[in-house]
C-alpha cells in the first residue's frame, strides 16, 4: 500500500502523522510519502524519522496579514497543482491529510483525482484545510466528538500519544502535592508572569507544594528571576527552559497548569492528569479554547480564560483544586477515560478501510490488524 501524508506545520500535527506512519509500516509495510512546506516543523523532523519528504510552497489564511493572505491565494492554485504532479508520480492507493499548511492542496489534489482520502483533526473545532476538505473526505479520524459534524464517515478515533504516557504510576494519596506547569516548548508567555507573581502565597496556602515550570528557552532566566524575587522558598519550585522525559514529570505531578494544543491535552488524558487549562486565545479558530471547553465538560479539567486570569483569580483556581485530592483524583480518572491508547492502529486501519474493494481484491493490502 502507497501512502502520501500531506500536513504538518507545527508539532500537534506533525507527530502524531509521524506515529501513523509508524504504525502503516507495522501493520500494512506501507511505502510512504510526506508532503509538507519548508516552513513547518515537517522539513526537520520528517527526514529525521527516515520518511521521504516533499516541499510545496503555501503560507498562512488566517490571523495573518491581507498581503499575506494575498500572497498565499496566489500561491494556493500552484500548490495544488505540484500536489497533483507528485500524486501521479507517487501513484497513492490513498492520501492522509493531517492538517496544516500543506494538508489543504494535499487533499484537494487527491479529491479531484479521485483517489481515497481520510483527513486526521486533533482538534475540537477543525483547522481551516480539513473544514474545506470535511465534507469531500472519503473519512475521517477526530480527537474530540464535537469534531464528527465536519466531516464524512468521521470516527473518535483519538491521536496518538507515546505508549509511556499511558504506563505511569499512581500517585501516592498521601504524598505531598506537586504541580507542573507546561506551557509547550516555547512556554506560556502569560504562565511565565503571572505565576511569579502568586508563588509565595500559593506555596504558604498549600502545605508541602513543590512546583515545576517549564518557561521555554526564551523566558527561563527572566521567569527564574522573577521567581526568586518572589520571596518563595527556592526549595520548594523550579524553573527550566525545557523538560525532557515528559512523561516522567507527569507522573510526578498532581496537576497540570497548561495551554490546551490538542498533543498537550492528549497527553493528559493518556497519562490521566486533571489540568488547568488556559488556552492561548492567538491560536487559529480559537482551537484551544474549544478543545478545554470538551475537557472541562468531561469533568477532567477547569478552564481558565486567559482574559479573566488575574493573579488573584489564578491563586483561587489552583488553591482550590489542590486543597481537594479526592477530586484531583476524580478528574484524573475522568481524563484517562477520553484517552486512546490505539488511536495509531486504529487511524491506520481506516486509511486500509477507504480503499476501494478493487485494490482490496488485488490482494496488495494485508487483512487489518484487530
């Protein structure tokens, strides 16, 4: 089976199209292809993997300038039409779009080539290329159910999430509170000024607290700063600019103070942690909001606007859910229950499903894996 993968841009879209592909050469000993922008994290990470990768060229619709979206509407045409010339060089039994820059003429190419296509959204509230291409899809994979009415033959299917997520240890009920704060890595601009600020008391409100902030590479040295300016105990916090092994950090926390990309929450739900969310409000389609509006719906997350996060209202949200680790727990539990340890496999089947019963017959897929 020939797979082409067109998407990509940032991080949430890149790695779990990376576990997908894993998971088509496992189960199908797929021959692939990735189509991605120069600009996206694809153009590293993709190479990296050991996958072949193509370049096209198409930028940014939305929050961005008109001369931008001017240019990327000229540049739109183009793109589809490199798509279609790599389509019949590649010859793809089927076309995977995960979203991004790249997804849009990816999936378009594919559609009016007629060759099957199934659209991957790790968000609530689709990105712009799949809610284009939702209705035209042969299926689709989503994260979240609220995703389903975009697009055809759509399934809850989860995104994948690293196998160790969903192995950690129980927290110890007894065992003093521990926070992490996540803001991704590039950190949280509004974490990294706004904790600081309420450190001291929070450490003096909750006995035994310790905290972990990540702040990104940018922001670690003027948010240690800050932090040691506070007056808090410096035993009791730290600050770094990135954190490797992030599932060892999640075992260790009792929650998480984090932004709401769709990787993020996945993890979460995968390791079973309860969250506050903040969403970042510059995120296209304010697709993070949406995504901790599901969250916090299932009881496995409070949602915390970043206009209405005062100190104070930030202190009051975290005093509160820490002085309650029965609940704490509650919301872990709820959050394990949203997860999908085989969303991989499972993506992968679907993309053997939308094959015609043609190339079925031929017998050049393998039977899918249950």
């Amino acid at each position: 089976m020939r797979v082409l993968i067109a998407g990509g841009g940032t991080g949430g879209h890149i790695m779990p199209a990376l576990a997908i592909a894993d998971a088509l050469q496992k189960q199908y000993q797929a021959e692939l292809l990735f189509v991605g922008t120069p600009r996206g994290l694809e153009s590293k990470l993709v190479p990296q993997a050991g996958h072949k990768l193509e370049l096209i060229k198409v930028g940014q619709l939305k929050n961005v300038s008109l001369v931008t979206r001017l240019r990327t509407m000229l540049d739109l045409p183009m793109s589809v039409l490199h798509c279609r010339s790599l389509l019949k060089q590649f010859r793809p039994d089927v076309v995977i779009g995960v979203g991004g820059y790249a997804s849009g003429p990816g999936m378009v190419a594919a559609i009016l080539a007629r060759i099957p296509t199934l659209a991957v959204e790790p968000n609530a509230f689709p990105g712009l290329a799949n809610r284009l291409v939702g209705k035209h899809v042969s299926a689709a994979a989503v994260n979240f159910e609220p995703a389903l009415k975009y697009f055809r033959n759509a399934q809850v299917t989860g995104i994948p999430v690293r196998a160790e997520f969903f192995q950690l240890q129980r927290r110890p009920e007894n065992g003093l509170p521990h926070l992490l704060i996540f803001g991704g890595s590039q950190g949280a601009r509004v974490l990294n000024r706004t904790m600081p600020q309420v450190v001291a008391r929070l450490l003096e409100a909750v006995p035994g607290l310790t905290i972990l902030h990540q702040a990104g590479a940018r922001h670690a040295e003027e948010t240690q700063a800050a932090y040691a300016a506070s007056g808090a105990d410096p035993s009791r916090w730290q600050v770094h600019a990135f954190l490797d092994d992030m599932a060892r950090r999640f075992e260790a926390a009792d929650l998480v103070l984090s932004r709401s990309g769709a990787s993020t929450v996945a993890e979460e739900m995968a390791a079973g942690k309860p969250a506050l969310l903040v969403p970042f409000p510059g995120a296209a389609d304010d697709h993070q909001r949406k995504n901790a509006e599901v969250m916090a719906g299932a009881g496995a997350a409070t949602l915390l606007l970043e206009s209405e996060m005062t100190p104070d209202r930030l202190l009051e949200s975290l005093t509160a859910m820490l002085g309650n680790r029965a609940e704490l727990k509650a919301m872990g539990e709820r959050a394990r229950t949203l997860a999908h340890p085989d969303a991989a496999s499972r993506i992968a089947a679907m993309a053997c499903e939308v094959l015609g019963p043609g190339l079925k017959a031929q017998g050049s897929v393998p039977p899918i894996a249950r």
